[in-house]
C-alpha cells in the first residue's frame, strides 16, 4: 500500500478511532472532550494529505471489502469527494469546539453518547466523499442515516422522539423504495455502478426511461430535500442546535445533493442527459422547491425552523445548477456546497448562542439582541449575507456562477429563480439584523446576560470568517473542479 493510499485509510480509521476513544473516556469529560478535537483535526490532516497526494497526480483508490462479485467497497479520490470531505472534516473540528462550550452551559445528558455518534456520523461521511461506486456510497448514505438518528431524538422527550421518527421514516423509505431500486436498475442496464466520467448509461437506456431513472435518484436521495421529500428536515430541529448544524452544514444535507450530483456527472452524464426533454421537469421542480422553501421561511416566528426552510431552498440552488447542464453553473454548485456550508453553520451557531445566552428561539423576541450580544449577531449578519448572495461572502461568488452558467445557455428560468429566491432570502434574513440592532430592546430579558461562552463564539467568528475568505480564495476551488466539468468558458 503507497503512502497515500495509507492516508486514504486513515481518514476512515481515525473517525472509527475516535469513537473508540470517546467511549472508553466516557468517565472523563475533558479527556472525552481532548479526544474529540484530537480525532477531528487529525482526519482534517488526513483529508489535505490525500488532496496533496491527488494535486500531485497520484491515482488514489482502495478496494476496502469484496461485498459482491464484481462489486467491492471501493474508495476513489476525485475533485467533487475531496471538496465535501474538506468540508466535513474541518467543520467537524469546529463543531466540536462550539459543542463544548453548547454542551456544557446546557448541563445536556448522555454528551458521550453524542459526541460518539458525531464521530460514527464522520466516519459515514468520509466514506461517502470518497465512494468509487453507487454500491458504496449507498451503503455509508444508509449508515448516515442510522448514525444520525440516535442525535436528532438525543434531548429524548416526545417531541423528539415523534421528530426523530419523522427524520428516520421518509429518508429509509425514500431511499429504500426509491434510491436502491434506481441503483439495482443502472447496474441491470449498465451491467457496472462504477463512477466514470460522461457517464454509464449513454447507449444504454433508451432516453424516456433515462428520465424516470433521474426522477427515482432526484426523489430517492431525501437528503437533498427536494419537495416533496423535504420534511424530515424541518422535524428534525427538535435536535441540540450542534445536531443541527450536522445535519444542515456538515454531512446529511449535503451528502444528499453531493450523491445528486455525482449522478448527474458520472452516471448520467451531462451530455446523455442533454438528449433527455423530459430532464427539464426536474430541473422545474428543483426551482419550484427554491421559491416554496422560501415562501415558508417568510412566515416563521422560530428561529430554527426558520433556518430550515431556508436550506430547503438553498440546497435546491444546487441541485438546479447541476440540473441545468451547464459547466459554470455546475462549478458554481460546487462552490456553493462551501458557501452554504459556512454560511448556514455560522447562523445555527448563533442561534444556538442566542438561546444558551438569553433562552431565546423566536424572530420576535430578538429585537435589541445585537447590543447585547455584538460578535454573535455580528456572525449572524455575514451568514444571511451569504444566504443572500451579495459581496463580500462566498454566497456572492457561487450565485454569480450559477447565473452566469444559466445566461451562457439562455436558460432565463433557472436566471429568473436565483433572483426571486435572492429577494426572498434579503426579505426574511434581513429584517432579523434590524430587530437585532436597530430596535430597542421591547422585552427585558428573564435575566442579564452578554455573549454565549467562549467556545461558541470561537467556533462562530471562525464559520463567519471562512464566508469572508471563500470569497477572496475561492479559485483553487474552481480550479479543481474545472476538471470534472471540463472548462469554464
């Protein structure tokens, strides 16, 4: 085995190792607590040596286990695997350090329980990333799905537990009465389920049923929360806000439209998919998805769910772009895995700090908040910016590309929808940042209070600032992406 091959193994063996560890530190909390940063920053390091290992030209792939003749579990390091396991894994690390600071002010029970299945959740994750098959991937999509559950009904009480129920009810029977079947019947027509760029179906499937296959991938991966398959994920904010901030920044939400868009690319292929007419109903009912989600955020009074609605949305963003079959618009989509990612942990952050602070999880009782609590709301600020999509957050650049990829193919629907949703988000996003710093504080609050402890605030001024970054550093991601879409024009 080469070296690294050795560190693509790693990054599924410290996560494992690391649930180990919590385990037998479970009398210990800040040994248990050591352990979990330990194991997150290690895989973060595992991660950038197989993207080292992969910008120097290494073919990186690892039979891990025979599952079936012809069909292992197999790890296979490409561009669209090694920006979502950058993702997951660093912001693995920093949701651990918000963790402790959340956990601990909170006095929250079975915290080794939890902090294990974070790392089990992880270890999913990765495997996902880096899956060289459908086979694959689904196996670790599955074990996602299970490894979460035991976090969304962590708190225990019966609005959890009917929460939970909803999460883990419509992602297994989505993807087992949708997502398998379509999976047993590309390996029927293609005879491999292999990931291979252009495609395995060109030449296959005759292009009516090419798009009901699509229908059953876009439908069968939950994750993705395509309406009508979306909500599980409004249940699912009965969680501790850290859970939260997994299932919509780190790894359940966007293995769903990271598994959607390696189908598109390495099933499909976007030139099979060019000759299928039928593909734009998908491409409608991504974009219906965007303004609907939207319309429901408008409404809400909570916080959380007020967040939900609005990944709902911005995750259709993606599976739009993808949709739409345009190079730059689908490099945009990848770009605003990253985007979304910083911008929607940041705003769970401080609504998770918001309530440890001032026991607050209403829109309506935030007015005055931004005084009292200045670099929470601060944070909050620049993640609705990058909701919004406007300068100088990482939002700004992944939307342009995206309308920029729609205008190269007069594709003035998708154009038409990113403009709409953008007005949308600007009016349910930034009325908050007037309640919280332009009203006067109407309530007094139950007691006096500032900031959230202090590795809250860490773990949201470093989300918030990698949103700024992204917008200043964001070629090297459009660089290595550039090589599974081709060329931007």
């Amino acid at each position: 085995m080469t070296a690294a091959s050795t560190w693509l193994l790693l990054t599924l063996a410290i996560p494992l190792l690391g649930a180990l560890g919590v385990l037998a530190a479970h009398r210990h909390a800040n040994t248990r607590e050591a352990i979990t940063l330990v194991s997150a920053a290690a895989l973060f390091t595992a991660v950038v040596q197989v993207l080292l290992g992969f910008v120097a030209g290494r073919e990186l792939t690892l039979e891990l286990w025979p599952l079936f003749p012809g069909l292992p579990l197999l790890l296979k390091v490409e561009p669209l695997g090694l920006l979502f396991a950058l993702l997951a894994s660093g912001l693995w690390l920093v949701t651990s350090v918000y963790s402790i600071g959340y956990l601990r002010a909170k006095h929250e029970e079975h915290q080794t329980r939890f902090y294990l299945l974070f790392a089990i959740a992880l270890f999913a994750t990765v495997g996902l990333a880096f899956a060289g098959n459908l086979l694959t991937l689904f196996v670790f999509y599955e074990l996602l799905t299970l490894s979460t559950y035991p976090l969304v009904t962590h708190v225990g009480n019966p609005q959890a537990m009917a929460g939970g129920r909803r999460y883990l009810g419509i992602l297994l029977l989505s993807s087992i009465g949708l997502f398998l079947p379509a999976i047993l019947w590309t390996l029927q027509v293609s005879g491999t389920l292999d990931f291979v760029p252009g495609g395995i179906l060109s030449g296959h499937l005759d292009p009516q049923y090419a798009a009901l296959l699509l229908a059953l991938f876009v439908l069968g991966v939950g994750k993705a929360a395509v309406m009508p398959m979306h909500r599980w994920l409004p249940a699912a904010m009965v969680a501790p806000t850290p859970v939260s901030a997994l299932l919509h920044a780190v790894a359940v939400v966007k293995a769903g439209v990271f598994t959607l868009t390696k189908v598109v690319i390495y099933i499909f292929g976007t030139g099979y998919l060019a000759t299928i007419p039928a593909e734009r109903l998908l491409v409608y009912l991504a974009g219906f998805t965007v303004i609907a989600a939207s319309l429901v955020a408008l409404r809400q009074d909570n916080l959380k769910r007020l967040l939900a609605y609005s990944t709902i949305s911005q995750l259709s963003y993606i599976v739009l772009a993808t949709l739409s079959l345009s190079p730059m618009a689908q490099i945009g989509a990848a770009l605003h895995m990253l985007a979304h990612g910083f911008g929607k942990i940041t705003l769970f952050f401080a609504a998770g700090a918001i309530y440890v602070a001032a026991n607050k999880t209403q829109v309506s009782q935030l007015d005055g908040i931004g005084r009292r609590m200045p670099w929470t709301m601060a944070a909050f600020a620049i993640g609705a910016l990058t909701m919004i999509g406007v300068p100088p957050t990482g939002g700004f650049i992944s939307k342009w590309l995206i309308v920029a990829g729609a205008y190269s193919q007069d594709d003035y629907f998708v154009m038409a929808v990113i403009a709409a949703s953008t007005a949308l988000n600007a009016l349910y996003f930034l009325p908050i940042l007037k309640r919280a710093f332009f009203n006067p504080e109407s309530i007094p609050p139950s007691r006096d209070h500032g900031e959230a402890p202090w590795p809250m605030r860490l773990a949201l001024l470093i989300t918030a600032g990698a949103s700024l970054l992204l917008f200043v550093f964001h070629a090297p991601v459009i660089e290595l992406e550039k090589s599974i879409v081709l060329v931007l024009p």
